[in-house]
C-alpha cells in the first residue's frame, strides 16, 4: 500500500523502503498545457553549483548514472531511475520539478501526481491539483534531500517567472538559446540495478506498456542554461524549504516600522554616568539639549558649612533641596549634587523632603510620553492620546481601560443584528466600546503582551480573540480560511485594512516567521499573517492511525504560501 503523502509532509526513504534504486514517475497535464519534467541536482547550499547534475530532456543522466531520464511510461508524464547509494557526495538534494512550456499557469492543471517505486510497487504518492496552485508557471513537485539519512518531501510550490524564476533559484542564469541537435529515435537503455550488500527491493518501474524514450544526444549539453561563472552575481536565493531560519523578535508592523521600545529604565539612585532626555522629548531623539542639561555646574558663591554629622543627624546628601535648570524633570538624573540624585522641584532650600528612596525606586515605572498617538508603555500597556490629529476614536475591547486622563468618553459599540449572526456563527465575535474625547487612555488585559501594528494602507489578518484595541478609521470584516474545516471554529479570522493602528496581544513572546515555499502553522497556536499570504488547511488525518491512542494531536495544520515578504505570527501558546 503506498503512503500517501500531502504538501509538506516529510518522511525517511528508509521508512519507505530498504532499496536505494528507486523509479520516480511524475504525471502532470492540462489542456494545451505542454510540460517540461526535470531534476536538479544541488549542493549543500541549495544551488546547482554542476551543471552535469541538471537532468532534463537534453541532459538525460548525469555522469555517474545515479540519475537518469526514462521518459513517459506507465502511465507517467515523466519518469526517473534514481540509484542513491551512487550519488556522489556533493549532491545533497534532488529536485523534482515541472514547468510549462509556453503560456498557461498551474492553475489549470488537471488532477496529477509524483509517486516512488520500489521493486515494482508503489511506497508513496503525492497527489495535486490545479487548485492548490494560482498563477505559477513552474512548481517544485518534491525533494530528496539528505539530512544524516535520505529522505522524501513532497514540496508543491512555485513560481510566476516560469523556468527562469525556477533556475535563478537554484543559482543559474539563462544564457542564449542555441538550435537543439536531433536526438536519435532509439529507446532508453536496460539497466540492471546495483550490487548492495542486504537484500532490498529490486529496482523496477509498474507494469505497463513502455513508451520509448529519447537517448542521450551526441555531446550533450544543457543547452541554453549555465551556472553562474563569476561574471553576473545570481540574485538572492528563496531561503531553504527545509531549513528556514527562525526569527525570534518582538512583532513590528508590516513595512519594517518599529514599534516605540518602552523608555530605558533610569539608574539607581546615586548612580552617576545616568543621563535621559528632556520632558516631552521621545526616547533616542535626537534634539538639542539645553543649555547645562547633564553638565556639571557652575562654581557657586560659598555657602555656610553644613552642619557636622552627629548622633540621629543624617548628613543631607549634596545639593539638596536646590532647584533643577530649566527644563530639567523633577527627579530625573543630571539634577545638581550627586548625578541620579532626585530634586526637590519647587521646595525651597532647607525646606524638608521626604519620599525620596520611594521615588527613586518607582523611576523606573513612570509614564512614557513620545508625542505619538500609540505609545506602548510597557510590554503589557499601551496608551492611546485621543485627540491628537482631530477627533478620531478608539475602539476596544470592553473592560480593556486600567486608568484615562482628561476628559474622555466610553460608550458602547455594538455590531448590528447582522453582526451578531455573522460573529457567532463565525467565532469572530468582538465586544467593543469606543473611546472618545480629549485625554489619554490606558489599555491592557489580564497581563498579555501588547503589539501595536501600524497600517499604511495594507492589510492584516488577526484572530478576533487576539484584538485588543484599534483605530475607527480602520475597516474589518470577517475572512474565510480555506479549507474543509478547523477543530476549535478557527476556520475564520479578522482583516484589517486602511491607515491607522491595531493592538495585537499574545501570551508570552510571539515569533515572527517569513513565509517560506514549505510554511505550516498551528491553527490554536498563530496570532496573526500579512493579508497577502495565501492560507489553506493542511490535514493530516489517517482514520487508521487516529483510531489508536498515541495521535501526536497535531493532524489539521495551516500551510501558508505567499511572496517574499509575507509573515505569521505564532505565540507560545495554543488556543
């Protein structure tokens, strides 16, 4: 019985069968679609670094014969006699990959195939159709690839350019075509499969009428294609299917814009060297500082000694009660006396003061002010100032609001009739109230780590249960992810588009991944992907298996696809 295999499924040759003299047939068709069939032969660093590895309808096999072209049999489009244990080793990944010859895309595709036999059955099939593809004109099918062992992906990704896109991103170029020389008529050599030490399957296509094959042409060469040779630098590769790099980072918005950092926390009282920026003036601007800001001061006229330390007399710590330069925030580091030290804004001198260590030790939690309208205070807390830029509201989720400033009112938000119909049966429900007014707002909820997203006309999509506040200009509506259904209702999500800000909340810290050929997510688990990004349902459920205990629970996926520059957003945590 062979394994069936969907995109993005991985497994072991081993656990697929003990040969290693492997068939490889591929059936793909369309109508007026003519298809080119071929087989890359990459290095370590994904890259067709030998041209003698890159087997297609003029390069028939390579120079040891571990992979050779069969032609069409069996039923197959295409067919490969693939001898593992005769790569050489250089060669660390093989490519299966179809591309249309002339105009057309693989969208059109009818319902085909890649399958691997073994002694004459068939151990795995991966099965496709027009519909898992859009606008491509050329799709990786599947990989072998080595990693410690041989081992089986099938892939389904591709690409707009056609077979230029498709060589640029094994790191050739395309050189001037030159006229084909005629190949012979003759039918593809027998073969006879290698001597191994077990006793492995032997090597052998499906019973079925054999359909001749061209053969090797006099001097073959990849005509019309050619590695890069120093000359041109080839673009910059699609990063690895099977070995993307994981970017662990705090979520930024799309566009790169950062999200304003909570300010730097202030040094400890009396430590010196400490030095922060004006009142009003955001954190790491750059502006002009006033005139003695940080400075040491000016020699001063002498003044009566202090009196000595006795018994139950504390010496009073220097330059106190004396008043801080213009500009200078109370209690901020740089004040006169002992750099760090807080200053006694307005106190007369020798008047007392008191309060100073309680001061000094909630510096570190005072307010962010950044002259911007979303400012995150902390990882948790985010403030809105209302009225900046006109009139414009705030819509959040009910009970979000820990403290506001000025005058500022909550009222209630609903949805509509229709609304409600549409959040219920969709799971997208959101409780609102709309902020209005002068002032400022405060936001959190139960101590989840707050992400504000600036939109520049863009979209994004967002689970409704992980919005916590976002502009009124913004629009949203319900999205429908495709596919046959998601355990836990996730099988909606919610788009925002226009100019303005969403706050996206997590529990713990979320990891931003780019959208790669071969990208699978938790559904319980991501927070949130660019608008662009095409989703599907991945299932990977087997009744047979699912009828045992021991399920690895993790059979319904999201596959995300899209170009580069296209993210998810998963949390550390499932829904």
């Amino acid at each position: 019985m062979a394994r069936e295999f969907q995109r993005g499924h991985k497994a072991k040759i081993s656990d697929l069968t003990a040969g290693t003299d492997l068939y490889v047939g591929v059936q793909i068709t369309g109508p007026g679609l003519s298809f080119d069939i071929s087989c890359f032969g990459l290095d370590t660093d994904e890259q067709l670094s030998d041209d003698r590895f890159f087997v297609f309808f003029n390069q028939p096999k390579t120079p040891e014969e571990s992979i050779q072209l069969l032609g069409g049999q069996a039923g197959d489009t295409e067919s490969f006699r693939v001898t593992l244990d005769r790569i050489p080793s250089q060669i660390q990944k093989l490519s299966f990959t179809a591309t249309i010859d002339g105009t057309g895309q693989m969208s059109q595709v009818a319902p085909g195939y890649l399958r691997i036999v073994a002694g004459g059955e068939e151990v795995a099939r991966y099965s496709f159709n027009g519909g898992e593809f859009s606008t491509e004109r050329a799709v990786m099918l599947g990989d072998f690839y080595l990693k410690d062992v041989w081992r089986f992906a099938a892939v389904g990704q591709g690409f707009d350019g056609g077979l230029d896109a498709l060589l640029k991103n094994f790191g050739g170029e395309v050189a001037e075509e030159e006229p084909a020389a005629p190949a012979p008529g003759a039918a593809a050599p027998s073969f006879a499969p290698p001597a191994q030490s077990a006793a492995p399957p032997a090597f052998g296509a499906p019973a079925g009428p054999a359909v001749p094959a061209p053969a090797p042409a006099p001097q073959p060469a990849a005509q019309g294609f050619a590695p890069p040779q120093g000359v041109t630098p080839p673009p910059a590769p699609v990063p690895s299917v099977h070995a993307a790099p994981t970017i662990i980072a705090p979520l930024t918005p799309p566009g790169g814009a950062p999200v304003p950092p909570p300010a730097p926390a202030p040094a400890p009282y009396g430590q010196p060297g400490q030095q922060q920026p004006p009142y009003g003036q955001a954190p790491g601007q750059t502006a002009p500082l006033p005139p003695g800001y940080g400075q040491p001061q000016a020699p001063q006229a002498p003044q009566a000694p202090a009196p000595p330390p006795g018994y139950g007399q504390p010496t009073p710590p220097p330059g106190y009660g004396q008043q801080p330069p213009f500009g200078q925030v109370p209690g901020q580091p740089g004040a006169p006396g002992v750099p760090g030290a807080p200053a006694a804004y307005g106190v007369p001198q020798g008047a007392p003061q008191g309060g100073a260590g309680v001061t000094a030790a909630l510096q570190a939690y005072k307010e962010t002010p950044t002259g911007q309208r979303w400012t995150q205070q902390n990882k948790k807390m985010v403030r809105v100032d209302l009225g900046m830029g006109g009139d414009q509201a705030v819509l959040a989720r009910q009970g979000s609001m820990v403290l506001y400033q000025g005058k500022v009112d909550f009222s209630y938000k609903g949805a509509g009739f229709s609304g409600r119909i549409v959040g219920n049966a969709t799971g997208q429900e959101m409780q609102l109230m709309r902020c209005s007014g002068r002032g400022q707002v405060f936001l959190a909820e139960n101590g989840a780590m707050l992400h504000p997203i600036e939109l520049q006309g863009d979209a994004v999509c967002v689970s409704a249960e992980n919005v916590l506040a976002f502009d009124e200009t913004l629009q949203y509506e319900v999205r429908r992810v495709e596919g046959h259904g998601i355990p836990g209702g996730a099988l909606f999500t919610m788009q925002f588009q226009g100019t303005g800000t969403v706050v996206v909340k997590t529990r713990g810290v979320p990891v931003v991944l780019p959208v790669t050929p071969t990208t699978f997510a938790d559904c319980n688990a991501v927070v949130a992907w660019s608008a662009a990004s095409q989703v599907i349902v991945s299932s990977q459920v087997r009744m047979r298996r699912n009828a045992y205990p021991g399920d690895t629970g993790e059979s319904v996926n999201l596959q995300f696809r899209g170009a580069p520059g296209n993210f998810i957003v998963v949390q550390p945590y499932e829904v």
